[in-house]
C-alpha cells in the first residue's frame, strides 16, 4: 500500500462514508462506496444496492457516463471474479478507463485478493492501494467475516448507575428512556445479525426488531445462544468461536443478558461496547455480565479505547472500541 495524501485521504472518507448507506441490506456482500472525482468536483458516486447488485464502483459509473479525466476512489478494492449477475467491477473500470483509480482497502476474498489491482494496472490505468482507516472501518465486518469466519461484534448494556441491568426479580422494562431506546433500534438497524441468550428469550421473548419508521425492512437475523433448538423465525448458536458459526453475518448486534456478554467477552469477541447509563439507582439487582474469566485486575486494563460519549435525553451513551 503507498500512503495516502491529503486529497486521497478526504475522497476515501467520503467514499467510506456513502459505503454506510448499503449497510446491512447489501448482505451477504460488503457494502462498499464510490465517488468519482474530476478536477476537485464530485460527477457522480455509489454504493452496493440491496442483496448485492448492482455494487457501487457499477452504479457510479452509470451515473457518470464518460469519466475520461477523473479520479475514481473506491472503499473496497474491484471485484475480479466472474458472476451471472454481471461483470465484474474491474472489467467495467477497465472499459471506462478513468485517468486514475484510487482503492482504499484491498479485498481478503481470494476470488479477487490483489487480482482487481492487477488487471487495472495491466491496462495501463494508474491505480494506487492506500490505507484508509476509513474504509477498513467501514468494512471491519466484511474483513473479518472473510479472514476470521466470525462477525464483527458490537455488545449493547443498558445499565443503570450502579451497573445492573435488571431487578432482582429481572424486571428491566425500562431502564434508559425513550431516546435511547430508539437510538438503539437505530444500531440493530446497522446490523444484519443480533442475539440474545437463550435465559433472556425465555424470559421476556424480546422482538429484537426494528421499530423506527421506515426501517423497519432492516430488521436483522435473530440468533439465539443455546445448545437447544431455536423457536421459528430464530437461529440457534451452540458455540460462538466455531469458525463460520454465524454464516454469512458481518454486523452482530449482541443484546443480553449477562451470560451472552460474559460469553463473548471471554472468547474475546467483543469488538465495540455501547453503554447507555440510566440516572437510576436500584441497588440489588442482575449485574450487566456475568463471569467471563478474569483473573487479575490488571488484565482489564488497555483493552478499550473511548470512541464517542453523548446524551440521549437524560441517559449518557458511551461506545469504546476493543484496541487490539
């Protein structure tokens, strides 16, 4: 990869950013982004369509027409395999023929891993790998799911200020308010898998929908973690560190309760926390994770980086990213 320059830099942000629009209805492909640039101005962009097709590098060179002169910049590197869904993204870019193409994170999947670079670079188009944090962000899903057969794992805690998630009796209906809650619905909304343990199911049988207006077609996959058979509309995960259990998810949004945290957290699979803290109080009452195997106060230490604190309402949402 060669670094990238300040303008590089900019265009992939961008181009990472339009990526988050096909998220997760891309599912199973990556959600990726395109802008094409011509002296400094944007002539047209894209993003993976629902299910996949069209991808992003083809709905912005539709929208373009002629890019003689321009600059393409793409999150995720050109597809190179061949599909009965259309060509692939390398062939179309070579038959555009822009002035330049710039990639901002190389594609895992051996279909393609460095083949998309090759074949631009063969047609004498000047193509140039950088390495967007960016656009690895926004493909952290798709890049694990390709090179760890598992997803990228966000854990959700609802906690009140003295770390419980429930009453003593398990009553949680509701601890944060209604900013948060729909906050929330807005996450699940970002993922295409979220799960539950199979002791919170039973006991509340939560929905795990999407109830904000006009998402609700972005409801994800719901899972369960239990070694028994998941009810219908479910899908049971007897255990999470089997490479692939989770299929084709990139985004698992985990919801509770405290032995799914503690399970994920002991097999290190905890990539993003999100703690909405109520102002509350409650005393005695069901902690937010269970034992997930730590054995010395200082192994807790340097393992998360705060990324973002803000208020919902009267609850206080704090998200840290797992440093590794």
């Amino acid at each position: 990869m060669t670094p990238a320059s300040h303008d590089d830099a900019r265009w992939l942000d961008v181009a990472a950013a339009l990526s988050l629009r096909g998220r997760p209805l891309s599912h199973p492909n990556p959600a990726v982004g395109c802008v094409i640039v011509r002296e400094g101005r944007v002539i047209a962009r894209g993003w993976t369509q629902p299910g996949g097709r069209p991808h992003a590098e083809a709905m912005a060179l539709a929208a373009a027409g002629d890019v003689s002169g321009a600059t393409v910049y793409v999150s995720l590197e050109p597809c190179a395999h061949a599909s009965p869904r259309g060509p692939s993204c390398a062939d179309l870019l070579v038959a555009a023929r822009p002035a330049r193409i710039v990639v901002g994170c190389q594609d895992p999947d051996p279909r393609t891993a460095g083949a998309g670079l090759a074949r631009l670079r063969a047609a004498a188009i000047a193509t140039d790998c950088v390495d967007s944090p960016a656009a690895r962000a926004a493909l952290a899903g798709f890049l694990l799911r390709t090179t760890a057969r598992r997803p990228h794992v966000t854990l959700k805690l609802a906690l009140t200020l003295d770390g419980m998630i429930a009453l003593p009796d398990g009553s949680s209906q509701w601890i944060t308010g209604a900013a948060a809650r729909a906050h929330c619905h807005a996450e699940r909304a970002r993922a295409d898998g979220i799960l539950v343990g199979g002791g919170t199911l039973r006991a509340d049988a939560p929905r795990l929908d999407v109830r904000l207006p006009g998402l609700e077609a972005r409801s994800p996959i719901r899972w369960v973690l239990t070694r028994g058979v998941a009810p219908a509309g479910w899908r049971a995960v007897a255990d999470i560190t089997e490479p692939g259990a989770f299929g084709d998810t990139q985004w698992l949004f985990v919801e509770g309760g405290s032995g799914a945290a503690a399970a994920f957290l002991a097999a290190d699979m905890v990539d993003r926390l999100l703690l909405y803290r109520a102002p509350i109080l409650v005393g005695p009452g069901l902690p937010a994770v269970g034992d997930f195997g730590l054995a010395a106060l200082a192994d807790a230490h340097d393992r998360w980086d705060r990324a973002d604190e803000r208020r919902l309402g009267s609850d206080t949402l704090t998200v840290y990213h797992r440093r590794r």
